[in-house]
C-alpha cells in the first residue's frame, strides 16, 4: 500500500499527495531549514521558519509569501475518517524520567516562565547526557529533584500549571 499524506494549508486549502509523489518533486536542500525547488518549469525558493514536529505543523515561507502547513499521514486520515482523536487536545503537565539516571544539571525553579523547547534539565543515563525540554508554553509549579539526584524511570521531575 502507498503511502498516501493530506496537507493542510491555512487552514483554508487541501493537497493530497503519495510518498512518490513527494520524492519526484525537485528539490535541493540549501541549509538546515531553506530549499530551492523547481515546479513547471518555475523556480521557489522555501524556508522553513516555525517547526512544530510533534504537532507536524510548519510555517513555511516561499518567495516571500508565509503559510502555516499541517501535514497528515495515512493513521492521521484513518483516525479523522473514524471520528477518534489521538489527544492532541490533553495538556502535559508532568515531566518524567525517560529512564532511569543521575540529574546532572537542573535549569528552571519553581515560578520560572518556560517556552515550547527551553531547555529544563540534564539526565544522564548510560553514559549519555540527555537534554530534557518543555513539551509547551508554561509556568514551572514544582521541581522535585536537583542536581546530582539519582532517578529512576517514570519518576516525576518537573510539575508544569
């Protein structure tokens, strides 16, 4: 079975297209976030400003002109022909222990104002250190472990209101 993706854009326009559709299009990848691409014989030049991958959502600017771009694939479709909803609307309050480890640096106090991405803590786990980050916008309540704590898998570090 083909793959098959629906996008969404400005809320306004819908595309569907297949994997090889997708992969036919010619593009070239100019930096981490910037692309020329070529579409009947007209040349587009895209930058990629506003990345939302877990939400799948972009804002994506071509010659100048800004979109906002949801992307939905074949389980996304599926899901939105049923009716269901994978929860998108449920709010991450809590931040856990990924696996266990040792806290080596703690960021954010109770009270601080954190934005979608800012960096919260350091777990090191298996001789990796790993970066955990703010699932959203929000406002610490609770930091219930410091740095050089010991934790163990699932267990509660960061409460967010």
């Amino acid at each position: 079975m083909e793959k098959k993706y629906r996008l969404k854009v400005n809320d306004s326009y819908n595309f569907e297209f297949t994997q090889e559709e997708a992969e036919a299009l010619d593009t070239q990848q100019i930096s981490k976030s910037n692309y020329h691409l070529l579409k009947d014989n007209r040349s587009f030049t895209a930058e990629i400003f506003k990345p939302d991958f877990l939400n799948r959502k972009y804002e994506i600017k071509i010659n100048s002109n800004i979109y906002s771009v949801k992307i939905n694939n074949d389980l996304d479709m599926l899901i939105d022909e049923m009716g269901l909803s994978l929860g998108s609307m449920h709010q991450v309050n809590d931040i856990k222990a990924p696996m266990p480890g040792l806290i080596l640096e703690v960021n954010v106090k109770e009270g601080d104002e954190v934005k979608e991405g800012d960096y919260l803590l350091v777990l090191e786990a298996m001789k990796m250190e790993n970066t955990l980050t703010a699932p959203r916008d929000g406002v610490v309540k609770s930091v219930t472990v410091g740095k050089t704590d010991t934790v163990e898998k699932n267990q509660l570090l960061i409460e967010m209101e």
